[in-house]
C-alpha cells in the first residue's frame, strides 16, 4: 500500500537527490523510500542501544547490591 505525499526539499538537496537516484538506476521515488527507511533502520537501533543501555546500567546496579549482601553474609559468618 502506499500513499502520496507533499514534500518540500531544498533546491541543492533535490538536485544531489536526483544525480544520486539516476546515477543508481532508480527513481527518485524510490530513492526517497529506501533513504527513509535506512533512516528509519538507524533511529530504531538508537533508541534499541538508549533502551538497553538503561537496562544494562539497572542489572549492574542491582548486581552491586547483591553482591553486597552476600559480602555482608559472608562477613557475618566469619564473625562466628
């Protein structure tokens, strides 16, 4: 399915579009479409590395804190 859109590109941005595009064997159309999807490709896997990136700083926080009660388990057997 697709649908038409209005788009407003610079002037130097549409010609370096269209050079690109023919010098590809393709059509602007399908030029646009493969650049915002790479584009899109790209931002998902930002917020896929922003997203584990604060998963990954919660399981290492959480690990210091158990890792700190078994030193203090640790430290309480040895005090007997």
């Amino acid at each position: 399915m697709t649908k038409g859109i209005s788009l407003k590109l610079d002037l130097d941005l549409l010609e370096e579009t269209e050079e690109l595009a023919k010098a590809g064997g393709t059509s602007r159309n399908k030029y646009i479409n493969m650049a915002i999807k790479s584009y899109n490709k790209k931002r998902r896997r930002e917020e896929m590395k922003r997203l584990l990136k604060i998963a990954s700083e919660k399981c290492r926080d959480e690990s210091m804190q158990v890792l700190n009660e078994f030193e203090r388990l640790e430290d309480d057997f040895d005090a007997i």
